[in-house]
C-alpha cells in the first residue's frame, strides 16, 4: 500500500514525469500524451496545490488533483478530480481508491456538495474506475486540443 501525502513545490519535477509515464501507459504514441516538460511545467506553474501525492518506497507513484469545478456551468459547491493517475503496477491495489477518498474528504472539508471530473471515455480502465466509486455519466462533454489534434472527455459526477 502506498502513503499519502501531500505535494510540495519541491515534487514538481517527479509529478510531472509521473504524469507523462501515466499518459504514455494509457495512450502509448497518442497526441494526447503531452511532452515531459509541458507535464513539469504545469506543476511548477501550480506549485503543486492541491495535490495528493502516493508514494511507495521512497518514489512517487500516484498523484489526484484537486479543487473547485473550473467549468462555468458549475455551482460555486461543486468541487473536481483534475486527474488521478497510477503508475500501473500500483493500480489495482487500492491505491486509487484510496487517493481519491482522501481527495474526496479534503473538498467536503471545504463545504463542496458535488465533485466531478472529466473522463476520455477512450480510458476504459478511469470510466470503470470511477464509475466503481459511484461517479455517473452526465450529458456534458468538452473538447480538449492537445498537441493540435483534438479529443472529447465527457463529464461524471457524485454527490459527496
């Protein structure tokens, strides 16, 4: 089992090749796998806010982002997973689950009565993952433009 904790500036680096892996597992040569610095940008950019961060011998394996919704047709109560993701081999372990009951207990804590999250429905093992967890499929979708090619995500949420 892996410990929780969370991120500091300091992680930045680690998170953001972790993210990369994670894609390239998910997506092997895809355009959506952003590039490696892009990836550890964006956690500088954040200093790692609201992130959670699982860690098993010393190493980052798992992070879940975090926060208020960012979508406008959002409720000011609506909290959101930016991402959860887990190095393979730790998948199937109740790390994820665990990530994200921690995430979920940290946005309640901020009085969030809903929490969603954006899912490439391509990701079969994330839509079962969250839907195991009680996520439902809403009818909103978006488009996301990654490396100039374009994919659909599609919203689920819960009550929390």
């Amino acid at each position: 089992m892996i410990s929780l904790r969370l991120a500091k500036p300091t992680d930045a680096r680690e998170l953001g090749e972790l993210y990369h892996t994670c894609m390239d597992e998910i997506y092997g040569k895809s355009s959506k796998v952003r590039k490696i610095e892009e990836c550890i940008q964006y956690f500088r950019n954040n200093k790692c806010n609201d992130t959670l961060i699982g860690i098993y011998d010393n190493r980052i394996v798992a992070f879940c982002c975090y926060g208020m919704a960012k979508d406008d047709t959002f409720y000011r109560d609506a909290g959101e997973i930016y991402g959860l993701y887990i190095l393979k081999d730790y998948q199937r372990r109740g790390n994820g689950r665990n990530l994200l009951h921690e995430a979920v207990r940290k946005l309640r804590r901020e009085e969030y009565n809903e929490i969603v999250t954006w899912i490439d429905p391509e990701n079969e093992d994330a839509v079962a993952f969250f839907e195991a967890l009680g996520f439902i499929q809403s009818n909103m979708e978006k488009e996301i433009i990654s490396n100039g090619d374009s994919y659909t995500v599609k919203r689920y949420f819960r009550n929390i």
